[in-house]
C-alpha cells in the first residue's frame, strides 16, 4: 500500500470519506470495548481457580518453618513462599522477602522510606532540596505516579531496541547526585515488550552513580510471561551482575504473582542484597506483624515449585497468544506501509506499544472513544501525562475477549487512518 | 493476708527461702511457656476454619458492585465487606475504607503519609523541626514503635480508670502546636482493659488543639472482643461525637478482624470524615492497584453480618474467659492483700496489666524467664520501653492453653512475690 504521505490531498480527502463512513457504521453498533489496562481475562483467571481449593477447614496450615500460618509470626515470608518466589526471580531464597498483594505498593513504601529514612544510612530524601529520578520513556504510568507523588523531579530516558539509552544513563547518574533512582521494567518492558540486552544488564551492573543512595527499581512484572513456547527472550539477572560488578547493593528487584495469580490477590516480593534486605526488615517490623500467610502457603501448595508455575504460566500464553497475534495481523493489515505509525511484536508481557505519527496519540484515542473504544490515555507512558511528541499509544489486549478485540483494534486502526489524514490534510 | 511491708526482716527471709525451694521445683520441671504476646490460641483459630471453605473453585466470585474480585477494580474495598466493618465500627459505611491485613499497617502509612505529606494541607511532618505525640500510659508497644522510628517525641500521660488524664491532654494540644496525635485504645485497652469513660470520649471530641493537623489516633482493635455475656463495656462512638462538637476531620478510626478471624490473615479498616478519607483515597491510588477483595469476599460471606461476627465473638470469650478467670483467681488468691502489686479485672480485650512494686517490673520479668515463662518485655508498655517506676508488666493469657496458663501464673506470681521480698530487703 502507498504511504499517506505520498498521496495528493485528493487521494486523501476521497480516502476520509470511505473511511468515515465505515467509522460510521462501527460507532453506530454502540460497542462498549476495553483495551485501556494489561487486566487479565476471565479465561485466565479461571486458570487459578484451583488455589481456591487448596487449602481447606481439614488442612494442615503449618508451614516448613513449623509454624501456624494462621497466627501471628514470620516476618518476611514463609519459607515455601520464599523459595518459590526466589526461583521465579531467579535469586538466592535468603535474598528475598514477601509481601502482601502488591509489588506496586512495595515499590511506593521502597520510596516512601527512602523519603522518611534514606537509604542505609543516607539524607532522608525529603531533607534534601532535589531528588530527581531518571525514566525510560515509554513507561509504566504507575511507576510515574509515585515518584510524581513525591515530589521528585522525573527525567526522560529514551528507550531503544535492547533498553534504555545506556549512553545518557552513564553520563547522568555519574554527574548529578540528586539522580536517586530509575524505574525500569527490564522485560517484556510495559509498554513496547522490549527486553534488556545483556550489554544493557551489564552495563547497568557497572553503573557509577554520584549518589551513595542511587538504586535501580527493577521491576521485572512479567519475568515469566512469556507469548510462545519457541520465542522467548533471556534477560541476566541483574542482583548477580551487580555482585560481580562490585555494586551488590545498588539495585532493588520487584515481582508478584498478579498476573500469574489473581491480580490483587497474589503475594509480592522484593530481592535485594543482605545489606539492603536488613535495613527493609528493620523497617517492616515497625510497619507490620507479617502479611498473610495463608495466602503465601495458598500460593506455595497450588503451584508447588518454579515448574509447576513456569507450566501455570503455559496456559495464560495458550490464551494471550492469539489476542496478541490478532492485533499483530490487523495492524500488519491495515497499516503496513502507510506510514502513518509504528509498532513493536514482543514476545510476551501485556502490551503492544504503538507510535503514531507526531502529534496524533491523543486525538486517536478520542477518536476510538467516539466509537466506544476505550484506550490506555494517550501521554499515559510519559512521566507527568506528557508525551513531548503526542505519539505513543499502550494497546492491552488481554482483558477483551478474541472476538471483542478483533472490533477493537477495527476501531483503532480506523481512528489512526482518520487522524492520520486530518493532521497530513492539516 | 499481712502486707509484706508490714512483716519483719525474719519473716521476710524465712518466707523467702521457703518460696525459693518452689521456685526451685518449678524451675526443675524446664517448662516453656509464653505470655509475651497478645497471640490468640490454636483453639481460638478452629473457629474460623469455614472460612476456609466458604471459597471453592466453583464459587462466584462476584461481590455485590459486580466485579470480579478476582481481578483488578475497586480501589477502597468492597461494598459487602464495607458494611460488615462498618458496622463493626458502628460507622456509616460510606465512611470506611478496607485495606489490607494489618490496622498496624495502616497506622503507619497514616502516619507516613502525614511525614511526606502533611494532612489536608499542612505542612508535611518531615520539614518541621519537631513532632510530639501524646501517648497513654501503660500503652501499645506498636504503637509506640511507630512514632519512634519518624522521630516523633512521645510525651507520657497516665491512664486513669476512666481513660487518659483529660485535663493533661486538653492544657496540651491546647498550648503545643507541634502535638500531631494521640494513641487510643479506647475499649478494653493494651494492656489494663480499660474503656474510655463517656466523658473522656466526650472531651476527646471536644479537643481544641492547637495543631489544625492534630488527630486522635483511635485504635478500636477490641470493639467486640467482650469476655463476658453479661458484663460488658460500652465505648461511644467517636466520629459521630466529633462531628456533633463541631471537629468532625479530628478522629483516624483504625480496626481489623485479625482476632476475630486470622491474624495476619484477616482484614483492616479506617473509618474517618469524607474529607479525611478523601485524602486517604488519592494516595491510596498512588500506592496500590488495591487490597485483596477475594480474602475481603471471603469475610463478609463467612460471616455474613455483624450480628454473626457478633455470635463468632461468643466463641471467642468461651475460650477466652476461662483463662482470664484463671489468671485473676491465681492474683486475687496468692497476692491480695500482700501489696506488693495490684491489677484491675477486665471485662474484654487481650491484657492484664500487672503494677508491681516501684523498681521491680524488669527483674520480675527476668525472674520468671529463669524458670522458663516468657513475659512481654518490662517497660514494653511505656514509649521508648522506659517504665520511668520500672513497675507495669503486662500479661498475655490467650495463647497458652488453660494447663500451661495454670504453670505460667504460678511461675508469675512466685517471681512477684519473690524479688518483691528482694526490694523489701534492700
């Protein structure tokens, strides 16, 4: 197909016509369609359903360490919970500690204590005049959230194929000792699906930051997700690189079972070094008695090891699989050629990132909201709402059904083409 | 009986050795007991094991709003579970918010928040030089631990039978703006089961602090943990009481279900005006996707509504009474009259709370360890575990069972009398 921008103003005037009429007749079928959050489906959730059944008014609720899960005690996770979630982060189980339902709210109370209290030993961050944190953009709007919370200065980091830009990373965390932290999702990145380079990785490792307290927020959400059996990206685990690199304090990593799981209802964990680990315990014993043990000893018996939750992790790709593939070929389909936007195939995760031309992000999402489609906000991926190029779309296809989201990447692809011409049409 | 006081020196010695040959005998027998904690016991936990299977694999898990509690959605708690706290709080349920396991938890982050944040557009605690909480005293060492890992001066106020001394807590908030709160456990209190009288919790409301971010920390964790059918306290409720004297924002309302279900495992809430929870709610969103509504499902089918956490509760005091009757009877028999101790008999909660001789609490405490009971640390009971008479012990009978209660009070009540005689000596 010829790109738009080779076409006269005739050709495209024409083209908007055909086009509206088809937006026309789509809107007119009062779809309600969500393609806004990387939700599971029903079907997936289904998969887990099981654990319901797991534990039972007969069952023991004695964990490993002996103790009545049911009570007070344990701190910082049963053992069976601890081993498992250590071999899905691919750490020591001694360098773990679990959580509650939400690696976003330990992410939240990692900066929140880091304000209070600094970081082994450090200025409390709220004493200090500037905290800033770098961000590769596109990103996590959540992550964006919390940092904004706090007041702390977000600075954009380009993301490239294998990463964030390395060469920017070095430089700033190496002269500007107010850089505190960056927020990475290192694979299957939400949301272009982009896994990190063992180069990246590494150099991350080897990171000379100005700050003592400089930390690298890892969050490897979708460190198993993966979309296909055959094609599957290999990230190195980045508290290792750090240990070798002679930085074994410099990063904290976040995970959770949300979307292996129950989102909301999972268990959540933190890997770090001994170091970093003592000083969040010392914390957390003022925070809390312990989170809930019933549930980390649900999850422990439902899935029983990492081979039992990596098969787990088979069926949610058996279902994902074609959602991400319909997409995929509707968007080869129809856009393929016109120039008029770009996207990236991962291999897992939850997301399809899409680029449209500048200045077109927000009024495609507008556009498929007129016809009942409700898309992730367009800026959402920048930190503070703003893309500076008003281009990045997050498409999550998980949530709708198959035939729900073949109308909806219809819809979407309808509303790129029309922007598209109104902004070439100008 | 005679007072020890009143006997001689001879008389002292004799009685001592004589002691000191059973202390020997118990000692002999290498028991392991524990009192330490506020732990309720193994029996205590069976009540609640249909709970465990009120959530099966073919279960519809679709609370009341229509979400699917399996998945991601409603940020502040599900409507079924709202009202069952609610009522339990004896709050309008629109003015309550579910969180996770923990009211601990939440007492932090309310804190927290107010360091990083201020409250309703205060200046946050973290930029002001100083921070003081008032603390009642013998309290919560939780509580206590929480203002003192952010560095707030904690300022003692004694207990009366009817509550904190009120006329200290007005002339205080009055006349200090840098006083931010005060801990309550306004019924059955940690650790003498006291209940705030209606006119303590009258004055309470009708506080004119100086701090327009002052707050009154009410933490109603034994609300409906009565010990006896028939002789019950009655607590008034303080945010309606507050909002009648004009003060409506001045009450955080904490609760949870930890010892009515699971502790650790069960749910929390904080109930407060619309516009302290609206504050609540626009960080909650920054730090959490939200709590676990499939273990929220869970309580409020289990217990379907308050008047069956009520008859859940009967249970508990079933199980409960017995060992508190113990413990009294053991007191009243062995150390009436001998005043070297005094106690009050309460009518719910978890506690007992032991004033002994000025200058004895530690080596009670040690002296009982010796002959293997655990007891809460002296001083536990007092910010900064300073107990400044050395005097307040506090004593846990819900754990161990009613045979073990039996050895661990005779144990207590030989160390009382024991270093008692020691001090008497000089």
């Amino acid at each position: 197909m010829a790109a738009y921008k080779d076409m006269s103003r005739e050709e495209l005037s024409a083209l908007k016509q055909e086009l509206e009429q088809e937006f026309k007749k789509v809107k007119s079928k009062k779809l309600k369609l969500d393609m806004s959050r990387g939700k599971p489906s029903a079907e997936q959730l289904n998969l887990s359903m099981g654990m319901m059944d797991v534990l039972r008014s007969d069952s023991d609720l004695i964990c490993e360490e002996g103790v009545d899960c049911r009570n007070y005690g344990v701190l910082d996770g049963i053992r069976e919970a601890k081993q498992l979630l250590a071999d899905m982060m691919e750490v020591p189980k001694d360098n773990i500690i679990i959580f509650g339902n939400s690696s976003l709210n330990v992410m939240y109370d990692t900066i929140s204590r880091a304000m209070t209290h600094g970081i082994m030993g450090s200025t409390p961050w709220a004493k200090l005049d500037k905290v800033k944190f770098l961000c590769p953009v596109p990103g996590y709007d959540r992550h964006f959230a919390i940092t904004e919370h706090f007041e702390i200065e977000m600075i954009n980091v380009p993301m490239t194929s294998e990463g964030p830009d390395m060469d920017l990373v070095e430089k700033l965390v190496a002269e500007d000792d107010a850089i505190k932290g960056i927020w990475c999702v290192p694979k299957y990145s939400n949301p272009q699906g982009i896994t990190y380079s063992d180069e990246t990785v590494h150099r991350f490792a080897c990171l000379k930051p100005a700050a003592e307290d400089f930390r690298i927020y890892w969050d490897n959400a979708y460190g198993i997700h993966h979309l296909y059996e055959d094609k599957q990206d290999y990230l190195i685990e980045i508290l290792m690189e750090c240990k070798k690199a002679g930085n074994p304090d410099m990063v904290y990593k976040f995970s959770s079972t949300s979307k292996i799981s129950f989102p909301g209802s999972g268990i959540a964990a933190i890997a770090a070094s001994d170091a970093n680990l003592a000083e969040i315990r010392k914390q957390m014993q003022v925070q809390t008695i312990g989170h809930d043990k019933v549930n980390q000893l649900r999850h422990a018996r439902f899935f029983k090891d990492i081979h039992g939750m990596v098969e787990h992790m088979k069926k949610h790709a058996d279902i994902m699989r074609p959602k991400f593939d319909a997409v995929l070929e509707t968007l080869e389909e129809e856009l393929e050629g016109l120039e008029i936007g770009s996207w990236i195939a991962p291999r897992g995760g939850y997301f399809i990132s899409f680029d449209a031309m500048e200045g077109c992000a927000k009024a495609i999402v507008e556009k498929a909201k007129e016809a009942g489609l409700v898309m992730t906000g367009a800026g959402a991926t920048f930190p503070y709402g703003k893309d500076p190029k008003d281009s990045n779309i997050r498409i999550a296809p998980s949530y709708p059904t198959l035939e729900e989201l073949k109308e909806a990447v219809k819809i979407f692809v309808l509303s790129v083409k029309l922007v598209s011409i109104d902004k070439l049409l100008g």
